[in-house]
C-alpha cells in the first residue's frame, strides 16, 4: 500500500505518512521498511534512491568555472613551481667556518707612551682571527700602576663659593666623603677602583673630600684624547675566509678564489670586479654599514657583516656565489647618550729591579666586527622521480629497501645475552 504519489512533469515522487514530496528533489529513492501509517501488518514499502545531475548551459557560469581553474593552474605553476620553486628540496642547515686576518700599521707620538708603532699583534683583539673580532681605534693610558693607597679621584669641580675647585669624587658618588666614617675600612667603592681604608681625604679646609682606597695607583685618568689615536686603521685590511657546506647535498665552496698565484690576495681588493677577494678595507665597511669611520672611532661601536650563501644547485657550481651586506648593530641613534660606544679594558704587567709588579692600564675604544654566515641550498626534489615518470616504480625500488619480516620460528628463538647456562647452551 502506498502512503501517497505527486506526479510531476512527467516524474513520480513519493512520500511517508502522509506527507507529499516537493519537487525539484535531487534524489529518488525505493527502499524496503516495515508498513506505517494505515498500512497494513505485513505489507512493506520500497524505496529506491537514484541521483539527479543538472546541467545548466549559462555563458558566464561557464566563464568564471574556467577563469577559478585557469587561476588555481596558474598560482601553481607560476608561483609554486617557477618563483618559489617548490619541485626543490632545500637544506638550510648550513655549516660554516670563519677565519679573519688583518693587516697594517699605525704610529702614534702621546705623553704617556712617546713614539709607538703600531701593529696587528697590537689593536686586534683577540689574536686568533675568529669570526668576531675587535680592532682598537682610541685608548686612554694610564701607566705605572702600583698597589699602594690613594684618593678614589674621580675629577675636580666647584664646591661652592668659597671652596671652587677641590677635591671631589661626582661620578663615583660612593668615593664622596666629609668624614673618615662616611669611608668604612675594607669596604670597597661602588663602581670605584679599590678598597676604602677609614679615612676621608681633604683638600685644605674644604668641606667635602674623598675616600682613600687602597687599589692600582694612581686611578685610571678620566680624559681621552679629542680626536681617535688609531685614526690610520681606516686603512687596515681584513681578509675574511668562509668555507661552506650543505650536508644533506655534500656540496662544499669556499669564498676564496681556487687559483695557484700567490701573490693574488696581495693585491686584490673585494669589489663587484673580484667578488672572491674577501679583502676589505675597514673604512669601507664602516661606510657601506652608512657610519662615519672617524666618528665611530672616537667611541667605539659594532658592525655586522652577513655572509649569504643562497644557492640553486640544480645550475653549475659556479652560481652559487656569496652576497656580502654590513649594518651597524650597535645603538647609532644614541651618540650622545652615556651607553653609546663599545669600550673595554686590559693590563700589560712588568716587574721592576726589586721585584714589584707594576703595570699600564689601558682603556680601549674601537670596532667589534662580527662575521654571521646563512644560507639555504636547493636541490631538485626527488618526488618527481618517484612518482611523475614512466620508470617511477624503478626508482622507488631503489631508494627503498623492503624490510621483510622474520618467521615466526626464528622470532621465538632464544638470543644469547650471556646468562644462558652451560645446559641452554647445549640446547641451542
């Protein structure tokens, strides 16, 4: 028994219970089920569920259906397989090794330290020639330090009318003292020199002095020279070797031009006509960061020189070339700010006749370079060997071992882990 039919245009649609079916229905259907509605026990109903395609013939429909296709076939092979390449497999885990060497000399004529010639074992610091390296451009010498007692100076202004220029410690407020209590003995002066001994230096009778400490003396002088010492080392060069390596291709290159003249890298000076000369001059570095080397010379600062190695190893060896660019890393905005500059200091200890140690501080002023190597290597990706080519399963077959399980008789064997007893053993 039927529960209801609604014929239209020439189709049949059926519904249950009652409930008539409205067309356009994608689907037909005939099923069997149990009887409902007023149908009787025992009688069934089917159904049977058939798919309904509809074709509509509309120009600009078809239009935009094959515009989003050319589009979605254009992004692919423009964008994904030409720009970003993506038939390639990249490493860019880049291993890499740097070595530095400078050359030159400068001559200086100071109070403290006379006549001087300077060389590289004097202003480059550290000597081992590593990937980040400092040459020293301005110093303040303090020479003939010994381990006695004396005033924690830090420099002289005006007290007040009636005490102008004494003694005073402004910029080492802990020095500052107007009695011998204000100096606890064995104590030592924050961001001073030494260790205070109880007494409060005066001058005269003004009302403020300084603690004595007991430290290097005399203190390190407060004044630098107005124009760098080093001015010269603008002329220094730095020779820069970079060797590379991209593991996953066992593809290795050198900066370095391969040639058998000795006498090339004495000569030679980078530029776009010797990109495999790593030899820079100091002052070009600093100028392509966009410093003045003059003025980076009186206070110090860091430079940053990136090495890029970005390579398509599908293309000849010879393509694949380092790209050098230079920044200054330090804070160039704050000149004047009391942070600005990199500066450090070192010691060269000497021994008197009698046994004393004695020795000369030097505060250093200069350039940190730092050397930072990246890259990524491209190498055409075996997944189109594997699967988009005639001999495809050739391939596969070769790159991949099929591991064959072991029998269960030989998995049940027992191994020897050297606990066996004499009568195991003889079991086996």
């Amino acid at each position: 028994m039927w529960c209801g039919q609604l014929p239209v245009k020439g189709l049949q649609y059926t519904s249950s219970c009652g409930l008539a079916a409205h067309p356009p229905f994608q689907t037909f259907s005939i099923s069997h089920r149990s009887p409902t509605c007023s149908e009787a026990p025992g009688e069934l109903y089917s159904q049977i569920i058939l798919e309904k395609y509809v074709i509509a013939k509309n120009k600009k429909v078809g239009i935009l259906y094959r515009v989003v296709q050319l589009s979605i076939l254009a992004y692919l092979v423009g964008w994904v397989f030409v720009v970003k390449k993506g038939y390639q497999d990249t490493d860019t885990s880049l291993q890499s090794s740097v070595i530095t060497k400078l050359k030159g000399v400068a001559f200086t004529n100071t109070s403290e330290l006379g006549e001087r010639l300077w060389d590289v074992a004097d202003y480059v610091i550290p000597p081992q020639g590593e990937n980040v390296f400092f040459v020293m451009t301005n110093l303040i010498v303090t020479p003939n330090q010994r381990q006695a007692t004396c005033p924690e100076v830090g420099r002289t202004e005006p007290l007040g009318p009636q005490t102008p220029t004494k003694l005073g410690s402004v910029s080492i407020p802990d020095g500052l003292c107007y009695k011998d209590g204000d100096c606890p003995e064995g104590e030592a002066v924050v961001a001073g020199n030494g260790v205070k001994t109880g007494h409060c230096l005066k001058e005269r009778d003004s009302i403020r002095g300084t603690c004595e400490i007991l430290a290097w003396c005399p203190v390190e002088k407060r004044s630098k020279p107005k124009k760098p010492l080093l001015a010269s080392a603008e002329n220094f060069t730095v020779y820069i070797k970079n060797s590379i390596r991209f593991p996953k291709f066992k593809f290795s290159k050198m900066n370095v031009l391969p040639t058998d003249n000795e006498s090339y890298l004495k000569s030679c000076r980078y530029s776009t006509e010797h990109p495999y000369c790593p030899i820079f001059l100091l002052g070009n570095i600093v100028r392509w960061a966009g410093s003045d080397f003059q003025e980076m010379a009186m206070e110090g600062g860091v430079i940053g020189i990136q090495i890029e190695w970005n390579c398509d190893l599908d293309k000849a060896p010879s393509e694949c070339n380092p790209h050098y660019s230079f920044s200054r890393l330090d804070n160039n905005f704050a000149e004047k700010s009391i942070s600005s500059g990199y500066n450090f200091r070192f010691a060269k200890y000497y021994r008197d006749a009698e046994g004393v140690d004695y020795r000369t501080l030097i505060k250093a002023y200069g350039i940190r370079f730092d050397v930072m190597v990246n890259g990524k290597g491209a190498f055409f990706c075996d997944l189109v060997l594997l699967y988009l080519i005639k001999k495809s399963n050739f391939y596969r077959g070769k790159k991949y071992e099929e591991v064959k399980s072991s029998s269960r008789k030989s998995l049940s064997s027992p191994t020897l882990n050297g606990n066996q007893s004499p009568d195991q053993l003889g079991g086996l």
